[in-house]
C-alpha cells in the first residue's frame, strides 16, 4: 500500500501537471465555437442569472427541425484542446431547462488521425448536477469501445442531440479534466477530499472513544471505514473496522458491568460471554483476562458454570473472524485462552463439574456439611468479608478435603 502511494506521489512530481485542469469556468464565452448540423440552429450565451462556479455560465440553447429521427440532428460548440496526455477524465456541471428523454447531452472528441468518439449523457434530471466522464467511457459513432491515448485528443465539443423536432436548452459550468495516477477508477481530486473527510470522521470517532461514548464512536469508526475504503486505503480501512468492533466489544462488556452491578446475574453473563467472544476475536488478551474473572465471580454467586472460551467452543464464523494478523495470530490467541481460560475453568469447576450443582444425587458432589460451608464461604466472600484470593484459597482446601 505504502509503495502504491510512494509511486503515486512520484508520478505526481514528474507530471507536475495541474489537477484539475481548468479547461474552461465559463466566465467569458470565448475559445468556443458554434456548431450545427444541417437545419439544426445554434445560441450560446453567458449566463450571469445562472452559475455554479464563479460569476457566470454558458447557455446552450438548440433548436432541432423535423425530420431529425431520420438522421443526426445535433448543435453545440467545439474548441481545439491539447495537452491531455496524464488526464483521464471530464467533470462539469449541467442545468437542462426541463428532463427530456428525446435529446441528450453529448461530449464529442477528435482524436488525431480522423478518429472520434462519443459519450452521452441523458438529460433526466433538473436543476444544477455534477457528471464525471472517464475517457475510457468514450465509444465510437457506432457504439463500439475505442482506444486512444489522452495526448491525442484535438478537440472537444459540447453538444445537444435530439431524434425529435424541439427546442433544448442546458447550462454548463466548470469544465474540469481531472487524473486518476493511481489508476483506480476515481479521481484523485475525490481521493484527496476523502481522504481529508475520512481523517475528519477518524478525530470524531477518536473523541467519543476516548469519552466513552462507545455507540457513536462505532458509527464514525464505521462511516471512517468506508470512506477510507473509497479512497483506496485498505490499511486504514481495516483498522477502522477493528476499532469499530473494538466499541461493539466494549459495549457488550458495558451492559454486562451494568447487569452485574444490578445484580442481574443471568444478564450480566451472557453479556460478559458475548464481549469474551468479541475480545477473543479482536486478540485483546487482557479483556478476556478481566472477564474471565468477573465469570469466575459470578459463578461463585450463582453456583452456575460459564460457558468455557470461545476456542472450547469451536471457532467462530469465518466472516467474523479479523482480517488482520492472519490465521496463524488468532489460532495462538485461540490457544493462548484456551491455556489461560480453560485452565482458569478447568480449575474453577473441576469439582463441581455438572452444570446444576444443587443436584445433590450427583456422586462427585460434596457432602451436605461441605457443601454447606461452601455455602457459607460463597456468602462471606459476596458480603465482602473476605477477599477473592482468601475465598479461592479456602475453597481449594475444603475441595481437597473431599
Ligand atoms: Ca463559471
Ligand atoms: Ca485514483
């Protein structure tokens, strides 16, 4: 990726051409020239009431005769151009007076050696629009793909064509050539203004992170993502989406820290399970440790076992797997819980390995004096009169007892 945007700036220096060429802003109405086919008539004009850049625009007005649907009725203006070689595209903005499906909008090229080619743009819509052009969607006379390369191009023309006898007229403004040195398929003016737009919605996503506001930071993290993607940065792209799911995981260990403090038992382990899966998927170790204790915990109030790590579960779905830091990376984190949370589970429910342990006719089980000081253990140890590692130590010694 790195190298790709190397090569791109580089190219960039050696053309060192203008990007966007400003073929023409249409603030004055010279360096065209009125053309019409035969009983077609012809009026430009500069527009002032009308522009979407600047001061002014060009007015196109067409009329077309009868008979047009039995050959070419076009009429329009044409310049001679040069000096497109590095340019891959046309940009401008057109008004039509009124939607029209018998006429169209259409860019004229000759290209050297009697070439040309055409590239129709249907005039369905109203008001000022934006239309980017490839070079590369220009077809010949008689539909057929042409090749041609940039530098040749000798001329442009803007036309209005009709198989129908009217009166069509349309406002052009901003006539732009642009390049694409990357080769991909956009601009890179709209990479640029991407890139600054993805950059502007990572410093958002970044603030609602860091106050907590995990929701929203998902939904810029996520918005981030596709921008980045847009503008051909697969790098950050998939770092956005890893923080995305960073802000799904924290949301699900949040509801689970809420459910415990509510004493929603129930609740809160299945929500600490579904954030242990995120965090095994996101390779966050250290979470994983956090709930597993907080699972441990609530095992040890509601004498119910958690279910073991995602890996003793199997793998999860393919899709949800991260792109990042290949198989090998997450099959060690898949090993690396399965050591430290299947032996911490291992440890935890060894004895009272049966998942209803008030089942007293289990043979594994306690006797019914013991079980009653575990009983008794549990509640200290809930009523804060003895610390976590007393409470584990005690409970090992009257384990071992049995
Ligand atoms: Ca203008
Ligand atoms: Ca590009």
């Amino acid at each position: 990726m790195r190298v790709a945007w190397l090569l791109c700036l580089c190219a960039l220096m050696a053309q060192s051409l203008p990007d966007p060429l400003v073929l023409d802003s249409f603030e004055s109405q010279e360096g065209w020239d009125q053309v019409a086919a035969e009983g077609c008539s012809i009026r430009l004009t500069l527009d002032r009431m009308n522009s979407r850049e600047g001061q002014a625009s060009i007015r196109i007005e067409a009329q077309f005769p009868e008979g047009c649907e039995e050959g070419r009725c076009y009429a329009g203006m044409t310049r001679r151009v040069s000096g497109f070689e590095g340019y891959h595209f046309f940009r401008f903005w057109i008004k039509p007076d009124a939607a029209a499906s018998n006429a169209v909008f259409a860019i004229h090229l000759a290209i050297s050696g009697g070439r040309e080619g055409f590239c129709l743009v249907p005039l369905d819509q109203t008001g000022w629009h934006l239309v980017t052009v490839s070079f590369t969607d220009f077809e010949s006379d008689k539909k057929e793909t042409i090749s041609f390369s940039p530098g040749d191009i000798e001329a442009v023309s803007l036309l209005l064509a009709s198989n129908k006898a009217m009166k069509t007229v349309i406002n052009v403004d901003e006539l732009l050539v642009l390049q694409d040195s990357n080769g991909n398929g956009i601009p890179d003016k709209d990479e640029t203004n991407m890139l600054e737009a993805a950059r502007n919605s990572e410093q958002m996503a970044d603030r609602y992170y860091e106050n907590e506001d995990y929701e929203k930071a998902r939904k810029y993290y996520e918005e981030t993502r596709s921008l980045y993607q847009k503008a051909g940065n697969a790098e950050k792209a998939q770092e956005m989406d890893k923080n995305a799911k960073q802000c799904v995981a924290l949301l699900e260990y949040e509801q689970a820290e809420e459910s415990y403090a509510q004493e929603d038992y129930a609740s809160a382990m299945e929500a600490y399970e579904r954030a242990r899966r995120e965090f095994v998927l996101l390779g966050d170790l250290d979470m994983v440790g956090i709930i597993e204790e907080r699972l441990g915990e609530l095992s040890a109030l509601t004498g119910k076992p958690t279910s073991p790590p995602p890996a003793r579960t199997g793998l999860p779905p393919a899709s949800e797997r991260p792109r990042s830091g290949g198989a090998g990376g997450l099959f060690l984190v898949l090993l690396l819980v399965a050591v430290v949370g299947g032996g911490v589970y291992m440890w935890k429910f060894r004895k009272p390995a049966q998942p209803e342990p008030e089942k007293e006719t289990e043979p594994a089980l306690p006797s019914e004096g013991k079980a009653e000081e575990i009983r008794k253990l549990k509640a200290r140890f809930v009523y804060g009169e003895i610390t976590r590692k007393d409470y584990e130590k005690k409970l090992r010694e009257l384990e071992g007892e049995s």
